[in-house]
C-alpha cells in the first residue's frame, strides 16, 4: 500500500486519472495510436458552421498528422433551447462523416438526452475539463504522456498551417514546458465598425501584456482560450481545468504559472490562432463581449487606456519584495501612493509577515510572494492604480511602453493620430507591427 501511494506521488499524470478526472460518456472510441503525442480540445455548441474551416486548418501544412488527434466535445446544458441542440445534433452528424484526411477526429456527445450537461455546471469550463481529461487518459494510454501535449481549441478559431507539426517539435521532447501560450491575430471583418472595435481592442489587449511583461509580472500573457497550451504533466500539476462558466482559461493558466515557480510560460509565436470576432453581450468578458461594449454602449477603455505609469509602480514592488523580506516594511516609501494603499487594502503586510516566518529564505519568501500576487491581483491593482489617475491615449501608452522595453523602434517610423477622430489606418499599422514583437 505505501509504495503505491510513493507511485502515485511520484506520477502526478496517474493521480490525476484515479483520483481528479471526471469521466464522460462516449460511445465505444478505437484506442490511441502508439504515437500519440498530442491532443487538440475543441469544445463546441451550435458551432456547425464554424468547425468545418477549424479542422481543415489543423490538417494544413503538418508532416505529423498520426501523431496527433482532435477531441471535439459536442455539448449543451439539460435546458437548452431547441436551436441549440438542433445545431449540436446537425454537428455531431457533420463530425461522424467527416471523411478522414489524416487527422483522427473524436466527436463526444454531452448534448443529446441523457448525455447533456448538469444545468448548474453547463458551461464552457465543463466541457473544456471534459475533453482535457479524456485527453490525458489517451495519452497516458497511448504510453507517451510524459513526452505528450494538450492544446486548447475553439470551435470558431482555425490555425495557421503547421500548427500541429510546431507544438509536436516544440513539446514532444524530456525538455517540454509545462505549458505555453499561442500567438494571435483577430482576422480583421470588412464591416468597418467591427474592425475598427476588434483593431482597438487587440490594442488594448497587447497594449496590457506588454505592460504586465515590462512589469515583470510572470502572470504577462493574454489569456485566449483559442491559445492555450499544456504538457500532459503540466496539466495534471495544476490539477486540470477550473469548471468556471467564463474564465476557466485565465484561472487554469494562472494555477500552471503557480506551479511553473518563478519561470514565465513561453510565447509559441510559430503557433498561431485566430479567433473569430463576434459581438455578443452573454458573457462578462472575452472578445464577443468587447466587441458588444465597444459598438454597443460606446465604450472607451479601449482608447483611453491604463496609464504606462501603473505598470511601473508594479515593476517596483516586485522589484523590492525581496528587500521586503529582509527590511521588513522599511521600504513601504519606496513604494507609490496608490501601491501603499492597495497592499494595506489587500492585507499585504499582515501577509508577508506570515510568509516571512514560515519561508526561510528571500528566494522561497518572494516566490510565495510573487504568487500571491498573481494574475488576477495584478489587473486589480491597474484598474486600482487607474481609478485614481488619468487615463492615457493608446498609442501614447504603447509608445512609451515600448519605449522602457526598449523596443520602440518597432514603431518609430510610425505617426500618432488623433484620440478625438482616429486615422484607422494608422491604427491597423500599429497593430501589424505589434504582431510582429517576441
């Protein structure tokens, strides 16, 4: 019994399966090829039009296709609408004839009566930590999980060609990362109110990674679910995907970055997504959502943007928490007004008190410390810091950004433009150099 427990200890891939992983009810699936070394998870509902395009993308330009498969976790809430299962029952029949192009694709059916998802946990969390789990149990099946890779997927985000072939070399080795991130590029739409809220947007969103990177953050990535990516250990060490109905992707990457220690995920800039713009108001947050907030109710955070400023008072208090270690609170003044005051909201001091007696040592003391303050205390803390101060125009920011990353000749030959009545060609030229940075 002890040495089964030092076994399981030891393999955190086999802990998982026994005793975190939520089995799903799936008709009789053929075994794992021997070399299997990557699964793509793509969950999807009413996606009949858009999944088509997104498995013909995964099939281009790759050498490695045996190596690779797709699970794709058809799925609805038990009360869903009629237009919804409809859709789901004309995309499982769509999947299941599919003719094969050798790519083995895996269609799991969690919308039919009897297969749908509890209401109270319906969601896209749900269906991701589904189809992640069936993934790792093929993995380990295939006996390649600790060389082996999860990507996350969605039904509406084709790929570049080689997408396949580049998380294979990238992972497939005794030296993988435990996880990585994508790149991306929303397709610009022609409707010219749609690309001008998805060109701001995509800003902005670059604008707040670069910030966070300058900050030393190692919480600095943009969390698309479309550009997720998990070695098979990696996601049995952050005890797989949060069952959250809207942000299960950030809080999963959050956990990896956790376990990863003080190392940053990589940016997988040969992977690239890209994810489809839709306006939509049902979710709190996430592209759909701020292309509805943009067009809809005139919002304009995505212009007017969070001072370059916020993410220096940030460099400087992870710059000093080793110092806060050692000094204890002798350096508070070092810090900016607003970081004082957001630390002694957030009961920074009494914290690092305990952290100081129970870390022995400046490195384990601003590990702990670091992690504390991760993702999500970070963005609250720029929102924080902005609500007290003006908020800056976006290519001022970025320009003064790039500039302390030392990377402004990225745009140096490029002009400014107005706040007030902005060029937008000036702002897609922008944006295609941003693309470009690693």
């Amino acid at each position: 019994m002890m040495d089964k427990k030092r076994q399981l200890k030891s393999d955190p891939i086999q802990r998982y399966l026994i005793a975190q992983a939520i089995p799903v009810k799936t008709e009789v699936i053929s075994p794992p090829a021997s070399e299997l070394k990557l699964c793509i998870v793509i969950p999807a509902m009413a996606e009949r039009e858009d999944i088509g395009p997104v498995l013909d993308s995964l099939e281009k330009g790759n050498q490695r296709l045996a190596e690779a498969e797709v699970i794709v976790i058809i799925n609805n809430p038990e009360d869903a609408s009629t237009d919804v299962i409809s859709e789901n029952k004309a995309t499982l029949q769509y999947l299941r004839s599919r003719t094969s192009r050798g790519l083995k694709v895996i269609a799991v059916d969690c919308a039919s009566a009897g297969r749908a998802l509890e209401k109270e946990k319906a969601g896209v969390g749900l269906a991701r930590r589904l189809g992640m789990d069936l993934a790792l149990q093929r993995l380990y099946e295939s006996g390649n999980a600790q060389q082996a890779t999860i990507a996350g997927l969605d039904a509406d985000s084709p790929v570049a060609p080689g997408y396949i072939d580049t998380l294979l070399e990238i992972f497939a080795t005794t030296q993988q990362p435990l996880g990585g991130v994508c790149a991306y590029a929303h397709p610009i739409p022609e409707h010219p109110g749609l690309a001008e809220a998805i060109v701001n947007y995509e800003l902005w969103l670059r604008y707040f990674e670069l910030g966070l990177r300058l900050s030393g953050s190692l919480f600095a990535y943009t969390t698309i679910g479309s550009c997720l990516i998990v070695s098979a250990y990696g996601y049995a060490l952050a005890d797989g995907m949060p069952i959250k109905t809207v942000g299960e992707d950030f809080y999963f990457w959050q956990k990896l970055v956790k376990v990863n220690g003080l190392s940053a995920l990589p940016k997988l800039h040969k992977a690239v997504v890209f994810p489809k713009v839709r306006v939509s108001e049902r979710l709190p947050f996430g592209t759909s959502r701020a292309m509805y907030k943009y067009l809809d109710e005139n919002y304009q955070g995505y212009k007017q943007v969070e001072p370059p400023e916020a993410f220096f008072t940030l460099r400087k208090f992870i710059h000093i928490i080793p110092d806060i270690y050692r000094f204890q609170d002798n350096n508070l003044e070092e810090l900016s007004l607003e970081m004082r005051c957001f630390l002694q909201e957030e009961g920074a001091w009494t914290l690092f008190a305990k952290l100081r007696t129970t870390y022995p040592s400046p490195d384990h003391f601003s590990l702990a410390a670091q992690q504390w303050f991760d993702g999500l205390r970070s963005i609250r803390y720029i929102h924080y810091y902005t609500g007290m101060n003006q908020r800056a125009w976006i290519l001022d920011a970025l320009r003064e950004v790039l500039r302390d990353l030392g990377q402004e000749h990225v745009v140096a030959d490029l002009p400014n433009t107005s706040a007030d009545q902005p060029d937008w060609k000036v702002m897609r030229a922008w944006l295609k150099r941003l693309r470009e940075i690693r």
